[in-house]
C-alpha cells in the first residue's frame, strides 16, 4: 500500500489548485512511497501545512500576502543535534526553503521559488510557487526542474515524518506593530509551554514502559507502533477521517470504506494494488496483544 496525498480544501487555500499551488496535506506522505497517481508532494504545501497545523492562521496568511507584506521570516527549531532546523525566508515574491544544519549553515539544502500573482478575475487567492533552483552543501544553486522539485518535497517529507509540528518556531514579518509582536511573543512562550508538558508526560510514559518491561521494553515498543499502523489499515481507505468503516472491496475484501462513494473517490488508486495486500492479523488489533506478542 502506498501514500495518496489529500488535501484540506479552504478558502485560501482550495484542495482543487493546480500543483505549484500552495495547498494544506491532509493526509497520504507515506514512508512505503507515494501511489505513482497521488498528486505529487511539494516543499509550499509542506510549508503551508505546517504553518496552518500551528493553529494561528495570521502566520500562514503573513506568508502568502505578497501584496501587503513584503518581508517574511520563518525558522522551526528542532532542538536535536542530528536534526535539521528548518527556515523559510520570503522577499517580495522570491522564497528560499530549506534546512539548517546543527553549525548553523543555511541551505544544506535550499530551494528557491518564484510567486507568480494571480490575475484579476482568477478563482486563487494565491498564487503559483515556480520552483527555480536549489542548492545542497555549498553548491551553487541550479539543478535541473524535476532535481528541484525533488529537493522541495524533501521538505515536507521531513516536516510530516519528524513531527516538527510540536516544534518550536520564530517567526517575524514587516510592518508588524508593537502590539502584534507581543501578542505573537506570548502566544510563542504558552505553545512551546505546551509542547514541553506533552512531550515530558510522553518521556515518563516511555520511562514506566522501559522499567515495566525491562530486555522486552524494545519490542514493547515495536508492536505498538505495528498496531498503530494496523489500526490505520483498518480507517476508509479515502481518508475521510471514518476510523471504523463498515463496508469493503468486495474483491479484495481489505481495504475498508464508510461509503459508496468514498470508494469511489478512491477506486482509481486503490485498483493499482487491489489483491496484493496480506490480511491485517486480528489477533494484533486487541490491546493485549502488545504484551502476548513479546
């Protein structure tokens, strides 16, 4: 089974634009690989997820304003050594995205975009991202279109598969008043407050799992990620949000659906790989297999 990107569909940001649009990814970036039908990945979209998954949408909007502001600068922190911060820098319509790695050196790697406004009269609010080069350990920047494209997608890649959605961020724009810098401060301090209580009450959880388990804490650990993604496995296949389907293929008798016409929407990927996938175990769905397996 491989990934089908989705898209949420706003009104700044609609499901329906074309591919160098900025669009919100619902759903579908897959470590097995992308369905070769998915719409395909790109480094705005990854961007623009991230920036919406925040929960201010002014920091978005900041971003795509082209016309009213002319600065943008956006860095998200990961805090870990061997994991690279990310930065978005945006003058006028020219954008630079890319990683920062831990001494400090920018684009390792980067791409770069060229927005292009939308015309009066067209159904966008924003406009395309033209992916013009990128630059990866000191290079110069260039590369060929689909050697661009490739090196955006790598950054929303990293940005789903980190989480670096709980990371901390700075992020600052022109004109902002005094008023909306420290409105925006405080905000900062209380999500990254909020991040650091979830992630210190995932440590102690992992911590009483090591003790209780102790030699079989690692496989402890390995099956619940399996019936994670068993669970997943068993959610409509259109990715809807249903997590308990009631129909099925009815030739594969796998891939579950809410409804006719989820199955429908997602017949033209799901027909690929109809019969190739092994059964999800049942035995593995029940809570207490986590602790029998080991």
């Amino acid at each position: 089974m491989h990934g089908v990107v989705r898209f949420l569909d706003t009104d700044l940001l609609p499901a329906s634009s074309p591919e160098d649009y900025p669009k919100i990814i619902k759903s579908g970036i897959d470590e097995e690989g992308q369905h070769p039908k998915s719409p395909k990945i790109t480094g705005p979209s990854g961007i623009a997820t991230f920036l919406y998954r925040t929960g201010r949408p002014q920091l978005l909007e900041r971003l795509l304003d082209v016309a009213g502001t002319e600065e943008y600068n956006l860095r998200i922190r990961t805090g870990e050594k061997y994991l690279s911060d990310i930065y978005v820098t945006r003058r006028g319509l020219e954008v630079e995205m890319g990683f920062i790695n831990s001494e400090g050196q920018w684009a390792q790697h980067g791409v770069r975009y060229l927005i292009s406004p939308e015309p009066e009269g067209s159904p966008y609010r924003v406009g395309r991202w033209i992916p013009l080069s990128t630059s990866d350990l000191g290079s110069d920047w260039g590369g060929t279109e689909v050697w661009v494209r490739g090196q955006g997608a790598e950054i929303a890649k990293a940005i789903w598969f980190h989480n670096h959605f709980d990371r901390d961020i700075e992020v600052s724009w022109s004109g902002m008043t005094e008023d909306e810098k420290q409105d925006l401060a405080v905000w900062l301090k209380e999500r990254s407050e909020r991040h650091a209580a979830r992630s210190k009450i995932e440590g102690d959880e992992y911590d009483e799992r090591e003790v209780k388990y102790g030699a079989r804490h690692h496989r402890v650990e390995e099956n619940m990620g399996m019936q994670v993604y068993y669970k997943s496995r068993m959610a409509c296949r259109a990715d809807c949000g249903e997590q308990n389907p009631k129909f099925s293929c009815s030739k594969c008798k796998i891939a579950r659906y809410c409804s006719p016409a989820c199955q429908s929407e997602d017949w033209k990927y799901h027909k690929t790989y109809c019969g190739t996938e092994e059964p999800i175990p049942k035995e593995c769905l029940d809570p207490l297999w986590i602790e029998k397996a080991i």
